[in-house]
C-alpha cells in the first residue's frame, strides 16, 4: 500500500488545562500523560510505522521553534507549515489537501490532532491502514472510538449503514452535545468523534471546492504566496482573512455524501481537560492521582498535579488541584469546563498567568525570573550548546552576567570573550552585545538588569539567527 501522509495539525492554546497549559506554552508541548508530551508520542508512532511518510506538521506561528525542537528530539524529520492567521482545522486541511494534490493526486492524507493520547500504538496502526485503504476508494474515513461514558466535551457520529471493510457511512454529526443529548446518543449507538480523517487528496479538494469553495482558493493562494523562513514554510495571512474559522467537519465532511467512519479501540482520548488526563492517570483504590510532590489524606477521586513544592488535600472528593511555580488552581472536577471561563476573566484583568510560565521558552534555551523589584531584576538564564541570543541593546536597562555553569562566549561592543563558571562581566546601557554557548553542555548564568524600564520589549535586535524581528 501507498505511504499515508501524516499531517499533525498542531495549533490550540488549551485554555482547559490551566494553570500548566499556558499560550506561550500549550498543551499539546507539555507531558501530561507519562514522560513526553501528546505531539512527541505522536510523532514516534508515525516514526516506527512504515505505513506513514515524514509527516507534515502545521502549527501556529508562535510555536514554531517549539514543533522544530519536538521533532527534533523525537529524530523525527518532516515539514513544518506555520499559519500567520490561524482559523481552525478547517483552514489547515484545505492547505494539506492542496500540498498533498501538488505531490500526487492520489496522495492518501491521514489527519491527526496534536493533543490526543494514543495508548495502543499497534492498533492505531492497523486502524490507520484499514482507513487510508478505503479512502484510497474515494471515501472520507473518520477514525470512531466507542465511547466510555456520556462525555459533553467530544463530538459524536452516528453509524448508518455498512459499507466494505467495517466501514459505516456517517448518518449524523453531533458536536459537544449536554449531558443528558450525550446519554441518549449513546442508546442510539453513536460513537465518538475521535477528529482522526483520512482521505484522497484529489477526492478532498472536489469535496472542499463543491461545500467551501473559499477555502480551496485561499489555500492555492496561500501555497503559492508561501516563503521559507529557516526550516519552516509561512503561509500568508491575507488569503484566509475573509474565511470562517471553523473545523474541517462543519465546512466539508458532514456535507459530503462520502462522508464514512471505521470503528476501533487504540486507546484513545482527547487530552483537553483536568478530568480527561485524571482518567488516563494512575490511580490508588479511591480513585487519587498525585503526579509531583503531593500528599492526600482521607479523599478520594481527587487529582494532584505539583509542580513546585508540597501540595497537601484533606478530606475532599472529586477535586482537581493543580500547581504551578506561580498559580494553584483548585476546581470541582465537575466544574473543570469553566476553566476556560476563568482563564478569559484573567486576561481581562490582564494577568501574566494566561499567557507564559515564569520560565519563557526560547529557540536558544529558555530564561526565568527569580526575583524583580522597582529598579531591579534577576534571571536565571540557560542556554543551549550551539545556542546564541540576539545581537542586542538596550535603552533603558544596565546588566550583569555571572556564569554558574558552561562557558559563555560574550560580545561586547564588537569584542569577543569566553568565561568560565564564577567569572562575570558588566553591559552598560545602550552596548550592543550578545551570549552564545559554544561549549557542549548547557550554558547557565544569573543575569541581574538594572535600570528605570525592565520590560522585554526593551530589545533592538540587530543580528538575529533564527530570524525573529
């Protein structure tokens, strides 16, 4: 059989998984269920299979250097797309279909989320080949999970009809139905909605041009105006501005008369809650699931996820606690869908917490504040071998480097120079300097700013090698 052509929609900021799911930082990167996160798992799947080609993984600009370091860390090598105006799956799959179509019109495309858990690997494999085979014959397989219990958080399709090879085509979709609609679709043998799609790619873009014809041309428009940036390629905003954002489901695929599904069990579940990943969890004999440096005493059902420090609960049922270097959250399970609600409150409010850890991610290594006062800030800065910051200055701001760890390579006003762990050197205001590491181990250093103005948007980039502005 041809190669499936993965292609891993990577976007979504996972607001429902706060306080440890930040927009800077989503999801989808992080490892909540077992030691590497939903994308990686993913990504090694597709690696050990020969079923599927090097995936193409399309994502939002911002997270463009954390893709590339994920796939790099999974030896995985593959394209990455980066959407400058993001508008949900629908978007995407309309610019996979034409990037598939460019290559071969009977390219068999497989569309997955980044975000989901995968518990058997070699049965979504074989799910996998069964879809792309009879996409192969012109259908649009959705990938279906029987479900567990009435969830409200999935959509739901209902089987009508067999086709060849297990399949059903798709009588109806439902997407995030109540409680008590979720229940009654389960009498009625509905099955949930896993997003998993497989298709032609000549048989996708007549579908796309007959139920979204807007679509199809921007994403022809958009492929042709592409341009390479590093190893990425970036799609233009203008040509999806004047097109809905909504999912690949809505726009094409219950529109269409191929519309088909094949039932499996793979282990799967859709990470996009507190309550989903305490069921993929471990748990004790009353249902508890503590990941960190937690205690539980007298409770049950309750999930615990510390992330710094002793987080302690007594005496509570059915609660969710969840604590981050700066936040603590703490909800009914019940109510863990109103997560969403609060995280909107806080932006209102304009609160750091919704939008970055205090360690901020960089292509190069990452920084975080230890301690910040009127005049004053002091970083803990770790950069990567081979990493190398901006070429810099500042307006308003004086700093000091002491190197705790590594060799740092400074430059400073045009002179170069190496120091090794407990020396240090001193960047006036308005130096135009730089920190690379040139050694083979992370380079660490405390960096403390001085100064009347510490913001980050105090920084005149003047050479910059992963090209940011």
């Amino acid at each position: 059989m041809t190669q499936i052509l993965p292609v891993v929609v990577c976007g979504g900021s996972g607001t429902r998984i706060w306080p440890l799911s930040r927009e800077s930082l989503p999801k989808q990167f992080l490892p909540l269920v077992g030691s590497q996160s939903t994308f990686k798992t993913l990504l090694s799947i597709l690696a050990s299979n020969a079923a599927f080609a090097p995936p193409v993984v399309i994502s939002n600009h911002d997270y463009r250097f954390l893709v590339a370091e994920q796939m790099a860390e999974a030896g995985v090598d593959g394209e990455i797309i980066l959407e400058t105006a993001p508008r949900d799956t629908a978007a995407s799959v309309a610019v996979a279909t034409e990037l598939a179509l460019r290559r071969s019109p009977d390219t068999i495309v497989g569309v997955f989320a980044a975000d989901h858990a995968i518990a058997d690997a070699e049965a979504f494999e074989t799910l996998c080949r069964r879809a792309a085979a009879a996409a192969s014959q012109g259908e649009l397989v959705g990938l279906a999970v029987k479900p567990a219990y009435p969830a409200t958080e999935y959509g739901y399709m209902q089987p009508t009809g067999s086709l060849a090879s297990g399949l059903s085509k798709v009588g109806a979709f439902v997407e995030k139905p109540d409680a008590a609609t979720a229940v009654r679709l389960i009498e009625e043998g509905y099955l949930w909605n896993s997003g998993d799609l497989f298709f032609r790619a000549d048989v996708m873009a007549r579908e796309i041009a007959a139920h979204a014809p807007e679509l199809a041309a921007a994403a022809r428009a958009s492929l042709d105006q592409a341009k390479p940036d590093l190893q990425f390629l970036v799609l233009p905003a203008a040509p999806f501005e004047a097109t809905l954002a909504q999912s690949i489901d809505t726009a094409v695929v219950r529109k269409s008369a191929r519309a088909a599904m094949i039932v499996g069990d793979f282990g799967w579940a859709d990470t996009g809650n507190w309550p989903a990943v305490h069921a993929l969890s471990p748990r004790d004999e009353r249902g508890n699931s503590v990941r960190g440096d937690g205690i539980v005493l007298d409770a049950s059902n309750v999930f615990i996820r510390s992330e710094e420090g002793l987080t302690a609960v007594i005496g509570v049922d059915n609660v969710v606690v969840v604590s981050t270097g700066d936040a603590v959250l703490v909800a009914n399970a019940e109510q863990a869908g109103k997560i969403r609600d609060l995280v909107e409150q806080m932006k209102r409010a304009g609160r750091r917490e919704p939008l970055e850890h205090k360690r901020i991610y960089r292509p190069w290594g990452y920084y975080q504040s230890v301690d910040h006062g009127a005049r004053h800030q002091v970083k803990r800065i770790s950069v990567k071998p081979g990493g190398k910051l901006s070429l810099q200055k500042h307006f308003h701001r004086a700093e000091h480097w002491v190197v705790v760890k590594g060799v740092a390579e400074v430059t400073l006003d045009g002179t170069v120079s190496l120091l090794k762990e407990n020396e240090s050197i001193y960047l006036p205001i308005g130096c135009i300097h730089r920190l690379a590491n040139p050694g083979e181990i992370d380079l660490e250093i405390i960096e403390v700013q001085t100064g009347g103005y510490l913001g980050e948007d105090d920084i005149v980039r003047i050479e910059d090698i992963y090209n940011r502005n």
